[in-house]
C-alpha cells in the first residue's frame, strides 16, 4: 500500500518511506520502539490501513506525526 513519500533523517542518512510496508519496517528498527505515545498510534494507524479500515493517507499522516514528533522528518512530498 503506496503513499506519498515521507522523507526520515536517521542515523545519519536519509531514508524514503513511501509504503505502509516499509512505515513498519522503520517503526521497527525505531530504537524506542512503540513505546513513546505516537509511535503507538502511528503502528495502530498503519495496521488499521493494512486491515482496510481507514484510509492509507490517515496511516501515512499518523506516521508523518510520529516523524514530527521524534524531530526526524527531513521533508515530505
């Protein structure tokens, strides 16, 4: 499930995340986990879209938040 590139400045590179698969994949390898609030609900957003029950654009807004929040959103398209 595509979106609208979301661009990440993390360990000193910048990764583009462009699918809820690879939104996981980044939550992931996030060093605090899903432990801080909006990683959480970046990880509920983006199973409720792979579930079909909101849109893939919502998931990609919860996870643009959680880049906002962690100050590591470089840019997004």
């Amino acid at each position: 499930m595509a979106f609208d590139i979301v661009w990440v400045a993390f360990e000193g590179r910048v990764i583009a995340v462009s699918s809820i698969d690879e939104a996981w994949n980044f939550l992931a390898a996030w060093p605090g986990g899903l432990h801080t609030e909006m990683a959480h609900l970046a990880g509920i957003a983006l199973t409720r879209a792979e579930a079909g029950t909101i849109s893939t654009a919502e998931a990609r807004q919860a996870f643009l938040d959680f880049c906002i929040d962690a100050e590591i959103l470089a840019r997004f398209d």
